[in-house]
C-alpha cells in the first residue's frame, strides 16, 4: 500500500493544505501556523482552532476520494466526537476560493471540507502525559469511569443491521493481516507475522459461539473504535476522549470488549501493565462484564496487529523524516513484540483473600492485581449488583437483612464463584475480595480451583480488634468506599466467624499491613502461585 500523491487530485490537495500554511485564509487572528500529518489527514493548527482536513486517499479499510464523502465524513466526525467531547468539536467549515488563494469559511467555489476544533496543547494527550511521568491513576479512573458511562448509553446494534457477527469480525482481522504483508519486505517479518496470523485465525475459529452469544446480547455497540492514548488528552483538567472513528462503520460497530481492549494493549505496550490492569478492572466492576474476558485476549491482538498496520503506512509516507520512520519502525516492533508473548498459553490461578472489615482487603487486592495481573471481583460490588443496586450507591444497611440476609449472602458467594470461573475460563488470574469467614464459603472456591487444576491461595487479612474499628469509622467519615460494614457488622462477623481450620493451612498466606509491608506479601503470593504451577 503506497501513501505516496499517485494522482492529480491527491496533488491538487497537499497544494491547497500549502496554501493554508498563511494567516490570511482564516477568518480570525492567527498567530503561527503549524501543519500535522497524518496517514489520513491534515490537521491545521492557528492557536485557537485546529482544522482537520481529511486526505483524499483510499487505504482500503476507508475511502476519502470525492469531496462529496469528505463532506459527509466531517459531519459523522462531529455527530459522533460531541458524545464524548462536545468541547473540542465545534463546526464543519467548507474551504472556498482558490488553490493558490483559498478561505476558510467560504462557499464560494467550495475546494474541500474542515471540521473545526477547539486547538488545546499536545503536551496534553496521554502519550505525552505518560511518557512524562506524570498519567495517574485517579487519571485512569477518571477514564474508566467516562467510557463505561458511555457505553451503557449508546446505541445497541439492530438484528438486522450486519455488524458484530463473527464473518464481520473476521473480515476485519483478515484485513489487517493482508494489508500488513504487503507493506513488509523481510522474510524474517513475514515468518513473524504469520505465527500471530495463524493463531488468530484459530482463537477465531474457537470464539464464533461466543461472537454470536454477544452479538444476541447487545454487546454490539456504536463505539469510539479508537480509545488509546494518543486520543485521549487532558484539556483544562479534564480527560477528554476524541478522534473517533467516522470513516468505517464496521470499525466503530463492535463488541465494547474490543473498545476497552485498545486500551489495555496501548497501556500495557507502554510498558505500564499496573495501570491497564486498574483501568480493565474498573472498566468490569462498573459495568460487570466478565463474560466478556474469554473475548479480550484476541481483541488485544488485533488492536496491536491495527497499531502494527499504521505504523508501516506512516514509513512509506512521502513527508516521513528518516528520524519518523524509524520512529515508525520501532513503533511496529514494539507491536509485533507484544503480540508474539500474548499469544503464549495463559497461566490462571485463584487467589480468595479474607479478613474481618476493615482488615485492608481492598487494598491489598488493589496492590495484587496491577502488580501480578488479575482480575478482582469484590462482595461489595457483586452484593449489590444482584439486588440491582448501583455500586456507588447505598442500601438499607442491616445485620442479617437486607443485602447482608443469609440467603443474599448465599446468593453473593454463589454469585462470586460463578465470576471467577468465567475469569478462570478466559484464563486469567482471579482475586475475590470478600470476608470468607466460613468454612464453606471457602471451601466452595477451593472447589473451583481443584476442579479448573489450577493454582489455590488465600490471603488471610488480620488486624487488631481496635484497629478495626478505627479502620472503619475513618471509612464511614470519608464516605467514598463501596463497602457499607459497620460496626455493628464487625460486631456480627467476631461473633460468627470459622477460624481458617489446619487442613486450609497449606493454602494460606497470613498479612498484618501494620506488621509487614506489601512487598512482602506480594512476592510470598508469587512464590505460591509459581510453585503450585510446577506441581
């Protein structure tokens, strides 16, 4: 695939995005202008506005040829950007006059479309932000918490519409393959290329019930189809999410698995697989979709495999230094690299971790699961969740009733039991964060593990009856904790809890956060799991 000008119309464009570099074609004050490109477009920033032109190419996967699909493209970009960053996009503008002597803003002999936005500083996206050091994890939160917001309120993909069956899925897959192929030259690389090809192709082959249990589901959703950092930048503060895709539809038409998993495999290719695991863990809790995990190892794969396509388009662009292109370069390695070790055989495990309130559950778990990579379900979430309670949200509080009733706290850990089977099934690490102050309840996971043969520990949380209390008052002054133990919980749970018996000991790893640190635990929970493996 060549990016080169082939013809008279892709010349005739980067004459009028030439032209655009002086002040005087815009409609306002304009300080500086600089030009970026892209392997799809121009962006034009004046200081207070940028302007994206859309190149007049067609890479297969979109076609930008006419003026005619231009134009109706920019409008898609801002119907579909202002759901996510109404901020940024502000108006699609035509570009009139002349190629030597063009105006934004004017009808008048119209030579191409632009959509407006609102300029902000490229210090501000993600990449950036992280490459600095400086991308926290309130950050990934914040973004956790804005894409599953938006994806429980867009659109669900008819029957009938053709998006999302498995044919559809591969179509896409075997795109980008192809595509790739064409633009390598070393054999070495093909051979490379083609061991993740194949396995694509199986793990795809093994998915189709799952594909068409999903897609009967309304997991099929009109979706950004491109969250990764690089589109994602904070403005004023705040973490907007922009750029989406408007060329494509069967890009943007997907599983909101596929969505969250760019992010994921951006994250964890940076090198910050803690933060990829908080964000996937905060994505599930709010919206409870584990089942879709058996699908997020493949989604990871072709989103690299997307990142490896654009990167060897941008090598053959015309206006590549060679400092970009082997930027480009290593940018497709980085890729391919990720997706030949995640293609290895997965290694799942559980681990149940109990304590009485206020024993440092949580935390420890939170420490857990971007430090190993796990995916954590907690009794606080799920107790909730089954009452159709929101997770923020409070509920009638009372010992032995309510959520906390015998038979909801049945449900609860029959409901846990099943969520880790489905994490251990997509073959991942699993932590339940939950008191498992009884015999059976432990048991039951203990159960699970022996059945799926994989490796059990538990993860005894203890503290000083007074450090409890204290714990959980300074919980209950805060107010921002999902659980809703009190004292008279504590009280109940002294009263009525199983010791962990001798024959659990062989299991158990004990933790006192005030006596030890979280280093420690966390490289006796990895011996544990390691030397279980080898059995």
């Amino acid at each position: 695939m060549n990016t080169r000008p082939t013809n008279i119309l892709e010349w005739k464009q980067r004459v009028l995005v030439k032209a655009l570099l002086k002040p005087a074609c815009y409609p306002h004050d304009v300080d500086s202008i600089e030009m970026i490109e892209t392997h799809i477009s121009f962006v034009l920033l004046t200081g207070p506005y940028a302007y994206k032109i859309k190149k007049a190419v067609n890479l297969g996967f979109l076609d930008f040829t006419t003026l005619k699909l231009r134009h109706f493209f920019c409008e898609e970009e801002l119907r579909l950007n202002r759901r996510l960053a109404p901020e940024l996009y502000l108006d699609l503008v035509p570009i009139g006059g002349t190629q030597q002597k063009p105006k934004v803003g004017t009808e008048l002999n119209i030579l191409d479309f632009a959509v407006k936005m609102r300029q902000f500083s490229q210090e501000g996206l993600l990449n950036h932000v992280l490459s600095c050091g400086e991308l926290t994890a309130n950050h990934i939160d914040e973004i956790a918490a804005l894409v599953s917001a938006f994806h429980q309120r867009i659109e669900c993909s008819p029957p009938d519409q053709g998006y999302g069956f498995a044919s559809n899925i591969e179509s896409s897959m075997r795109q980008n393959f192809t595509q790739i192929h064409t633009l390598l030259d070393a054999p070495a690389e093909h051979k490379d290329l083609s061991l993740i090809e194949t396995w694509s192709f199986e793990e795809h082959k093994a998915l189709i019930p799952v594909f068409t249990q999903r897609h009967k589901r309304n997991f099929i959703r009109e979706c950004h189809g491109d969250i990764h950092l690089g589109n994602i930048a904070l403005v004023d503060g705040k973490i907007l999410i922009f750029d989406c895709i408007e060329f494509n539809s069967d890009l943007r038409w997907i599983d909101i698995i596929n969505e969250i998993a760019f992010l994921v495999m951006d994250l964890e290719a940076h090198s910050r697989q803690d933060l990829a695991w908080r964000f996937l863990n905060d994505y599930l809790m709010e919206t409870g979709d584990y089942a879709g995990l058996r699908l997020l190892r493949y989604y990871e794969i072709y989103r690299a495999m997307v990142r490896a396509k654009v990167a060897r388009i941008r090598v053959l662009q015309s206006n590549q230094s060679a400092e970009d292109k082997k930027t480009a370069l290593n940018n497709y390695k980085t890729h391919i690299d990720y997706a030949s070790k995640a293609i290895a055989p997965t290694r799942p495990g559980l681990i149940i971790v109990n304590g009485l309130s206020g024993s440092g559950k949580t935390t420890i778990t939170q420490l857990l699961l971007e430090k190993l990579g796990a995916i954590r379900i907690r009794s606080d979430i799920e107790r909730k969740r089954l009452q159709h309670i929101t997770p923020k949200a409070k509920s009638v509080l009372s010992v032995n009733a309510g959520v906390y009733a015998e038979s909801a706290t049945k449900d609860t850990y029959e409901e846990l039991r099943r969520l880790a089977n489905l994490i251990l099934e997509a073959g991942y690490l699993a932590i339940v964060d939950a008191a498992f102050l009884l015999r059976w309840q432990r048991e039951s996971l203990r159960q699970l593990a022996e059945e799926r043969n994989v490796p059990f520990v538990i993860v005894s949380c203890i503290a000083e009856d007074e450090e409890l209390r204290r714990r959980i008052i300074q919980r209950e002054q805060v107010g921002e904790d999902f659980s809703e133990a009190n004292l008279e919980v504590l009280m109940f749970q002294l009263e009525t809890r199983e010791p962990l018996d001798t024959d659990e000991s062989e299991f158990v790893v004990i933790f006192n956060s005030e006596l030890e640190s979280a280093s420690m635990l966390l490289q006796k929970v990895s011996d544990i799991l390691q030397s279980k493996r080898r059995d």
